[in-house]
C-alpha cells in the first residue's frame, strides 16, 4: 500500500494552482496557507492524513475552532480555504470525494464598514496640508509624501497595497487617470482630482532641488520609496504615519486608518449620487456584492429624498403639524 502523500506538498500544489490560474495576491496565499496549515496539524493530531479526511474530521475541526473562541468570520474563511482546497484535490483525482460537502458555515452578520465624515476628512487633509509648511530637507519629503498619500486615496479609493506600491510610471499619460493594477493582476482606470494632482506636482517638485541627499531618496522606480526591502513604503508605515496626523488632528487614532479612508471614499459618492455599479469598478471589485456592503449609504439617501420630496410625504407632515397643537 502506497503512503498518502505529504499533506504539505498538496497544500502548496494548492496555492500554486491559485497563483498560476487565479493570480492571487500573496497576502491572499498567506491566509489560505495559515487555514490549510492549521487543518493539517489538527489531521495529524488525529492521525490522519490529508487525503483520507473526512467529513466528520472536518465537523470535528469546526468544532475544536468554535470552542477556542475563533470568530464567526475566521471560521467561515477556514471552511471556505478547506472548500477550495478539497474541490482542487477531487480536481486532482487525489481524493474521491469532498468531505466539507453538506457543511454549512457559522453565520456572521458583516458589519458595516467605519467611516469618517466629510468633515472629518477634510481635517485630516487639511493637518497634513498644514505639516508641510515650512518644512526642509527629509522631513519635507515625508510631509509631502503623507498629504500626498492622503489626496490620492481620498481621490481614488485605491487599496492601500496598490496605493504605497504604485510605480512612477503610473504617472505617464494622462494626468488626470491612473492605471491601477489591482488583484489577480486586473487593471483599472481612476481619476484623480484637482487636489490630488497638485499635491502630487508639490511632491514630485522635491527631486529638482539642491539636496542630493534627498533627490537621490526619489530617483527610484516606485513612486513612494523607502529603505523598506520592497524598496517602496509599507502599509504599516503609512498606517502609523496615519495614526499619528489623527491625534494631531484631533481624532480618534482607532477610528482612522488607510482602508477607513477607502471607505469613506465610497460611501461619500454614493451619497452624492453614484451609481453602485460605477462605484464597483473604482474600487476594483470583481463581484458587486461586495460593494453592496455600502448599500446602507443609498438606504439612508433614498430615505431622505422621499421625506424631503415627496408631496404625500410632505402632505402628511402638515398634516400632523395642523392637528398637534404644540405647533399652534
């Protein structure tokens, strides 16, 4: 009899197949290689391997990341990498059928997403605006990048992952659009507004001055450098940086964050008036359910609209004003 093969190697042909065939982002690889990683250690402990698991291995492990107090929505994401992974292995041939067949997973009301005001961004805007006056040498550079950062994500809605990784030649062509290539390598096309190309002309301005020093920092292919070993800044970096502009404006550090912004983004031009389809495609969304998560923002909207519009709406009101007589 044959040894079952190595639960390690099948979980790595996994995330080869989602690289190769799906273009998944390495962050998306990293989460599905911690689930599988954490199902194989549990399979061991029972003495089982990978190909011969079955459905009540699978119940059981659900059950062990229930009683350690996993959240709802990590639960979910784990049977869901199991799902993908065990549909691949059929796929295979390696295993004859898929034991997550039949299980559902633990509901988890999706919360609505944070988000800042109109106000409360323009704050945030305006303290980094304010942090460049007067500034020299690196610290310039920095107080320019984050105001920079800030305009640009505010204008685009871009993932901070795409947004600190944008290349320089990002800049070429139109400048009022950027291309973006976002997830599984799909591009899209976002404008930028009138205070995000300014911004971005005050940053760019800096590598034509005296300072070597400085104009050396900027002479590299991506558009936000660092000495990070990607060679561009961080998301931690710009997180933090964010963080610190909150306190300074004001606000609550936990409530500011790049992918609050993007959210802010959104739900302040469906507010306005746009489409969810044309918010979709701005955010780079493959599939519009998960932009109808900021459905709540045209709800509220289409509310108001009837309440301050609609004439039995309106009717009823003075209505009610002329039998209560508080109002008289």
């Amino acid at each position: 009899m044959s040894e079952a093969p190595d639960s390690a190697a099948l979980i790595e042909g996994f995330l080869e197949m989602l690289a190769a065939e799906r273009g998944a982002a390495g962050n998306t690889l990293d989460a599905y290689r911690r689930d599988l990683s954490a199902l194989a250690d549990f399979l061991e402990r029972r003495g089982t391997a990978l190909t011969l698991t079955g459905h009540a291995d699978i119940t059981a492990y659900l059950r062990q990341t229930s009683e350690a107090g996993l959240a709802p929505a990590s639960r979910a994401r784990a049977l869901s990498s199991m799902r993908q992974l065990f549909r691949f292995l059929v796929e295979e041939t390696l295993v004859a059928e898929d034991p997550t067949q039949g299980l559902s997973g633990p509901r988890n009301r999706r919360s609505l997403p944070k988000i800042l005001s109109v106000a409360e961004v323009e704050r945030l805007l305006e303290t980094a605006r304010q942090r460049t006056d007067g500034a020299t040498g690196r610290d310039r550079v920095r107080t320019l990048r984050l105001h920079t950062l800030l305009e640009v994500l505010y204008a685009t809605g871009m993932r901070v992952s795409e947004l600190v990784s944008l290349p320089r030649k990002v800049l070429q062509g139109d400048a009022r659009m950027l291309t973006i290539t976002g997830k599984g390598g799909r591009q899209r096309l976002v404008p930028l507004n009138a205070e995000a190309r300014m911004a971005l002309d005050r940053y760019l301005a800096i590598g034509g001055g005296e300072d070597d020093d400085v104009s050396r920092v900027l002479r590299t292919q991506w558009l936000f450098p660092s000495k990070s070993a990607e060679g561009h800044l961080t998301r931690q970096r710009f997180a933090q940086e964010l963080k610190e502009l909150a306190i300074e404006a004001g606000l609550d550090p936990d409530r500011v964050s790049p992918h609050v912004l993007r959210h802010a983004f959104a739900s302040h031009l469906l507010d306005r008036g746009a489409d969810l389809r044309s918010v979709q495609q701005l955010l780079g969304h493959a599939d519009i359910t998960t932009t109808q998560i900021y459905t709540h923002v045209l709800q509220e909207r289409l509310k108001k609209l009837v309440h301050d519009h609609h004439p039995l709406a309106k009717a009823r009101l003075d209505g009610k004003a002329e039998r209560d007589p508080s109002t008289t």
